[in-house]
C-alpha cells in the first residue's frame, strides 16, 4: 500500500491508494502452477470411447471404473488385471455392500465385444445390479 503526501502548503490531508501489482502478479504465477500441474493429475487408461447420446450423471465416490482397452486387457481403475478371476474377485465383496456400488464400464469402441462381455459376465456372477457404459457424446453436441 503506497501513501502519498502533499507538498508543504497543499491540504493536510493523506492519499492512499493500493498498489495492485504484486497481487496480479502472484495471481499470473497461480494460474501458471495451476495450467501445468492439472494435465498431470488428469491419468487414467488410454481408450477411445464409443460415442452414443447419453444423460450427464455425476460419478459418486463408491462408483467402480473398469476399463477395457483396444487390445482387450482390463483394468479395475488404472490397475491392470491380470485374468477374469481376479475381476470376479474384487467383485464378489461389492455385490454384499448396502447400497450396492455402481460399476462403470469404458469399453474402447476398437476391442472385441468379447472383452466386454467377460466384464458383463463377472459382473453378473458377483451379482452387480447397477452396471454402466461410458460413452462420448455424438459428433455436434
């Protein structure tokens, strides 16, 4: 905050007035952290999802991703699995929570359907009843 006063002769009185440019300045270097450190955060598996109108639903924290990639590996969040057993066993103790978690599936539109039928299918064994896809909206909206 810079004051200034007045020549001897002038009013008694006190200008004050703030110097806004330190604050602009630590705001530029902010916005700088923030636009570099954010593409960082942002990690998951690569897939190119299928695009099909959807509605827009917020993802809840009890909400499972499982990812199937275009060569048809799967992962539970960004961990790979190795074979289906392991799938139906994370699964398996889901199915027993009140309320039952949801369990979304980003199939990549590249992988066979197979892929996405052993997800389906270890879904249905453990007894998951709230299963859905992830898509990409369609081009042009």
């Amino acid at each position: 905050m810079a004051i200034t006063y007045r020549e001897e002769g002038e009013d008694d009185a006190v200008l004050s007035e703030i110097n806004t440019t330190p604050l602009v300045d630590v705001m530029l270097v902010l916005l700088i952290i923030f636009l570099i450190t954010i593409p960082v955060i942002n990690t998951s598996v690569a897939v190119r999802l299928p695009r099909e109108a959807n509605q827009l639903q917020q993802s809840q924290p009890q909400t499972v991703v499982i990812s199937v990639d275009a060569r048809g590996g799967t992962y539970w969040f960004d961990a790979r699995l190795t074979d289906a057993q392991s799938l139906q066993d994370k699964l398996t103790p889901m199915a027993r929570q009140t309320p039952q978690p949801e369990v979304h599936i980003r199939g990549d539109a590249r992988s066979d359907f197979e892929a996405v039928a052993r997800v389906l299918y270890a879904c249905q064994q453990a007894g998951i009843t709230r299963i859905g896809f992830v898509t990409e909206p369609p081009h042009g909206h």
